[in-house]
C-alpha cells in the first residue's frame, strides 16, 4: 500500500512538472523573423502625367471661307509646305481681280494728273513771259501759278492712291493665298476637325482644322508631382513608367524640366515635372496616362533590412517604454527575448531599408511580425447572451 502511495505521488509530481514546464513554453512569446541581406535599393517618387507629342502645331485658317478639298487625313504623314486643304478660291480671286483694277485705274488717274501738270506749268510760263512784258495782268499770271500748284498736290495725290491700291492688290493677293492651307512643319497628322463644304469663320478667333505632332518618335510626359516630393527630384534623374496599353513593358526616360509653375486642386499643390522619352515603335501615342517612377536615388549591393522589421514592436514593450525610445530600431532575439538594437538607416524602396550602422551584420535575424496570440483574445471564442 505505501508502495502505491509514493507511486501516485511520483506520478502526481511529474504531472504537476509536466504541465508547469507545458505552460511555461505555452507564454514563451514566438516572432516571424528575416535576414539582413546585401542588395540593390532604388528610392522612387511616384507620379501620374500624361504622354504628348514634344511639339504639337494647331493649323487654323486666317480667311473665312468654305472647305473646298481635303488632301490629308488622320495620321497621314505631311512635309513642310506641303498643301493640306483648300478654302474655295473664287471670291478672294474676284477680289484680286478688282484690286488690280483699281491699281490700274490709279496708274491712269496719275499719269491724268501728269499731263495736267505739265498743262498748268506750261500755261504759268507763259503768262510769266506776258507778264514780263506788260500783256496781262497780274491776276492772270496769280491764277496760272495757282493752277500749277494745285495739278502739283494732284499729282501727289494720284502717287498716293497707286501706292494705297497697290497695298490693297497685296492684301488681297495675299488673302487669295491663305485660302491654300499649308503644313508648316515636318510631322503626322493627329487629328483633322474639318470636312469638304464645312464653312469656317475666322472673323473672331483662329479655327483650327488640324492639329500636326512635328515628331512622334521624341515625345515626353507631363506629370504632376507633389510638393511634398518635388525637392527631391532633379533634371537628369532616370524615369521608369508604363501604360495600360503595355502593363508588363516598361517604357524609360530622363527628367528634362522642372517648371515652377504651381498648379492647385482642391487645395492640392503639384508641379509639372517634364519627361522626355524616345518612341522608336511608335508605341506611345499622345493622350495616353503614364503611371511614372523616378529614380530619385540608388544604392548597389548595400546592407538592407525588411521595412516590417522598423515597423515591429513587441506587445509587452509598449506604453511608456516606447516612449522612451529613440530613433530608428530593430528588434533581434536575445536570450530567447526580444531586444532592441538602435540603428541609423539610409534610403528606401517600400520594401527595404538601407542600413548604415554596424549594429546588425549581414545575416543577423531580425523580427519582422509577433506570432504569439494576445493574453486578452479568448480562447473559447465569442461569449453568447
């Protein structure tokens, strides 16, 4: 019987230290842990902007008149000087036709007032010689100078009225010239907004019939960036973005201004940061949005740790501990206990973070994440009323 005894006892003793040792390792706290690793950061501002055409001409009219042809289309390739439409001639010819006739009128006007010069002078010397020898009177010699004078202003005037008619016969000429609509530079034909018997008027404002990108395979981006980014970003930075029309194919490019012009929405500051980028394949067309990354910063085969490791801190260590603590840090495993270890850090991508300190070594673990279950969730799961 005593036998049995000190062995119930032996059994109860080693079930007691069984389940004390149980419990114990069941509150010994667990963490996810990563590696400090070497590799390559890239610090990214990240931006929308939209794809245009790096110089764009709005082609308009300077006559009023109705289209008569049309030689080019959407996307056609034009030459400078090359003709592209035609405003019907007729009225402006019939206008050059009546401005050189009033040329000529006035040519026949002036040389009217030559011949009546060259009358009046013949006339006033004349009387001049008569006068000289007492035929006629003075009044008579007075009106012949008088005549003279006035057929002199005549002829100054016919000059003037050639020259004004002339002026006229160029306007109108010029007029008749405008109604060839040319393209004044070297480019595509992006979009055409005319058709043949539309009329256009351009007594108010210019219209514009076609809009011509002098070269699609230099275009450029113009995103918006935030003032809260713009000090970091400089002419010459590397940019890479992409398109909906090719998610998976990254397009490259090369900040090229910064304009210091801001531009307000909603309270919002942004400034337009200009991108130049090459389009050999004509794969960029204006008008499409560009999702933009700029390289504002790179660092090869640096020390790194994971962003989630400056986040961690464990649950027993908050409150007034956390106060208490400075600066940037990461927590390790000591002694089967977290501990923190104060660290200076450089650049990020998102992901990693530079490390600048010898504090943590390459291949150190850190903790990232605490896997242990808080004391205060239920273990039995939601209480029902």
């Amino acid at each position: 019987m005593k036998k049995i005894l000190i062995f119930l006892a032996c059994v109860a003793l080693a079930g007691a230290a069984a389940y004390f040792a149980l419990k114990g390792n069941n509150d010994t706290p667990k963490y996810r842990t990563e590696k400090v690793t070497r590799g390559d950061i890239e610090a990214l501002v990240t931006a929308t902007g939209t794809v245009n055409a790096v110089t764009t001409v709005l082609v308009g009219t300077q006559v009023s008149g109705t289209i008569k042809n049309i030689y080019v289309d959407f996307n056609s390739t034009v030459k400078q000087g090359q003709l592209i439409a035609q405003i019907d001639p007729a009225v402006f010819e019939g206008q050059v036709d009546q401005a050189r006739a009033n040329v000529l009128l006035a040519k026949a006007n002036l040389e009217k007032a030559d011949a009546a010069l060259a009358d009046t002078k013949r006339t006033m010397l004349r009387n001049k010689e008569l006068f000289s020898r007492n035929l006629i009177a003075r009044n008579d010699l007075d009106t012949a100078e008088t005549n003279h004078e006035t057929s002199r202003a005549q002829v100054t005037a016919a000059r003037a009225q050639v020259s004004q008619s002339e002026a006229a016969l160029r306007i109108a000429e010029t007029n008749l010239r405008y109604t060839r609509i040319v393209s004044p530079v070297n480019g595509i034909v992006v979009s055409r907004n005319v058709d043949i018997g539309q009329t256009v008027a351009a007594s108010f404002q210019t219209p514009t019939l076609f809009n011509i990108a002098q070269d699609l395979t230099k275009m450029q981006i113009d995103s918006t960036v935030a003032e809260a980014d713009i000090g970091k970003i400089k002419v010459g930075q590397p940019v890479e973005f992409t398109v909906d029309a090719y998610p998976d194919s990254p397009f490259r490019g090369r900040v090229s201004e910064i304009r210091n012009a801001p531009i307000t929405v909603q309270n919002v500051v942004t400034y337009d940061v200009v991108i130049k980028v090459d389009n050999p394949e004509f794969k960029l067309k204006p008008g499409m949005t560009a999702n933009v990354s700029i390289v504002v910063s790179s660092k090869k085969n640096v020390l790194r740790i994971p962003n989630a490791a400056l986040r961690f801190r464990p649950s027993e260590k908050r409150g007034k501990t956390e106060q208490k603590e400075k600066g940037s840090g990461v927590w390790i495993i000591d002694n089967k206990k977290p501990k923190r270890v104060p660290v200076t850090t450089g650049i990020s991508d998102g992901t990693f973070t530079e490390l600048l300190s010898d504090s943590i070594t390459e291949g150190q673990e850190v903790i990232v994440e605490s896997l242990a279950k808080p004391k205060n969730q239920s273990q039995s799961g939601p209480r029902m009323f």
